[in-house]
C-alpha cells in the first residue's frame, strides 16, 4: 500500500482509468525536476538523470505495475510501455465527453457555479483527448442553453459583445449572487404569528394581540370580546353554519372552553381531531326500513273477533 502523503499525485491506477491525467502530471513534473528528456525516444540522457526519473516513475505506480515493469530500468522503455497499454483510454473518454458537452445546458443546473464547474470537467477531457475547445464554443453553449424563460436575458448579455467566457461567466455569477440577496431581503421583511401565519413588519401593533395583519386573527384582541364574539357568530350565520354558543365545541379541536378563532391548540393536535372527526363520519349507521312505511301494518281479521267469541 503506497504511502499517499509522500506521492506528488495520485498513482497510476492499474486498471489505468486515471491514465491521462497521470501521464499530464508524471510529464510536467519530471521537465520540472529537468528529466523531461529522460522519457523521449532517443534520448541522450545521462545515467544518473535516468535513474532519477526511473524511481520518480516507479514512486507513482500502482504496486501490481511495479511488479510487471520489475525488469524495466530505462524511464523511456518503462514511459512508452504504459503508453502503449493504456493509451486507447482516449478512444473511451472522447465519445462520452462528446456526449456529455452535446447535452450540457444551463437551465438543467441548480446554480450557475455548478453549470461552470461541469463545463471545465468536459472541455479538460476533450483536451486530453486531443480536441480544442474555444471561448466562442464555450460561450455560444451558454447563450443557447439559458432557459426558455429568460429569453429576454439572454438576449441581452449576447448584445454585450463578450469576447471570452470568463468575462459572461463573471456577469451571471454577480447576477445570481444579487438575486439570492435580494431574496433573502424579502424573507426577512415577513414574520410569523403562534400559529405560523405570515403578518408584516411594517404595520405593528401595539403588543402581540393588536397586530393589524391580514393573518386569521385580524381585529381580535388576546382575552376576546362580546363584540369579537357576535361579529364571528354573524359571520358563520352567513355562511350557513349554526350559531355558535359560549358552551359549543370549539370545531378545530374540540374543546369547551374557546372560541374557534381563539384556539391556540396545536397544530399536529388539530390535524388528529379532524382526522378522528372524519374517521367517525365514514361510520354511518344503517336501519332496516320496510317498503310500506307505516308505523303499523294490520289485517282486516285482525280487527275482526273470531266467529266463536261474537256476542250478539
């Protein structure tokens, strides 16, 4: 097991998926440490240098690689081995990052840091891949994938003339970063009552039960009043319902002892009531009612006395 915090970068896995990634990044390192020349086909390397960028390479291979390349000692032999055995990884990532930038849309992500962030993932294959991807590629993908919705947008950050993608890029961030404010600024103008009702701030009242919000609560004081009472009993008249008394049940929970409107049982307590309050009313009861409908049903000897008990 390779001890990771001493590798440069990460080690070239076996099944050789992270091939051109380790390649980039073996090649870059070894023209740094100035072994670059090491791994080119007819070189004319020093011993030394060759020996250098050998346990380079070595350091950063998977140890099943280490055990097949065992007999190999020269950094170009080993360089075009891999080559050779993984180099077809670019026919197996093009077509999929081909896929992937053909579908690639704005609209389909969540943010735009998330749309830029796969944006660069994709071209970074199709350059390992051999494919150059442009600034006018890249900016025409966003303009012509903006949802359907902001027609009007895209249309004018087209009119702007941006020349490289980093410029609409910068633009479409500090635009949905403004936006995301300007949201949460109108989050917080709104408050919530007890009962989660949304009142404004603007139009306070004198303490918690004068609010003049447009809430369920509108125009009824903490302790209630006769006046309170009647214009809520006219109000239920009016839609049909019977006329509320002191000693009726409170409909939404079914206590005795307040209003409806001045309930203040919770919420999951409410939703159990009317929940049983349904279950009872699936519960109808049945009786057996004859065709007749009458209350009796008597013959005519029944009326009359048997013809052994007639007195004349």
């Amino acid at each position: 097991m390779p001890n990771l915090t001493s590798l440069e970068f990460e080690a070239l896995d076996i099944s050789g998926d992270n091939y051109l990634a380790w390649a980039l990044d073996a090649e870059i390192h070894l023209s740094a440490k100035e072994l670059g020349e090491t791994i080119k086909e007819g070189n004319k390397a020093e011993s030394k240098d060759k020996a250098k960028a050998m346990i380079f390479l070595r350091h950063h291979l998977h140890e099943g690689l280490k055990s097949e390349y065992l007999n190999v000692k020269d950094p170009q032999v080993l360089w075009t081995s891999l080559k050779e055995r993984y180099d077809h990884q670019k026919t197996v990532i093009l077509p999929r990052a081909r896929y992937d930038w053909t579908h690639l849309r704005l609209q389909d992500f969540k943010s735009v840091s998330e749309y830029n962030s796969a944006l660069f993932k994709i071209t970074s294959k199709l350059e390992l891949c051999g494919e150059k991807v442009t600034d006018a590629d890249m900016l025409e993908k966003t303009f012509s994938t903006f949802h359907a919705n902001n027609v009007v947008l895209q249309t004018q950050y087209r009119e702007k003339g941006f020349q490289k993608y980093s410029q609409l890029i910068s633009c479409l961030l500090v635009a949905e970063q403004n936006n995301e404010l300007l949201m949460k600024n109108h989050g917080k103008n709104k408050t919530t009552d007890g009962q989660g009702h949304i009142r404004g701030r603007g139009r306070g009242g004198r303490g918690r039960g004068y609010g003049r919000g447009r809430g369920r609560d509108f125009g009824v004081r903490q302790r209630g009043s006769f006046k309170n009472a009647r214009s809520h009993q006219n109000q239920e008249n009016k839609g049909g319902n019977k006329q509320v008394t002191q000693g009726n049940a409170c409909y939404r929970c079914g206590g005795n002892d307040h209003w409806a409107r001045l309930c203040r049982t919770p919420k999951h307590l409410v939703g159990l009531y009317q929940q049983a309050v349904k279950e009872k009313g699936k519960n109808v009861e049945t009786n057996l009612v004859y065709e007749d409908g009458e209350a009796t049903h008597m013959e005519i000897a029944d009326i009359l006395a048997p013809e052994g008990n007639m007195r004349i």
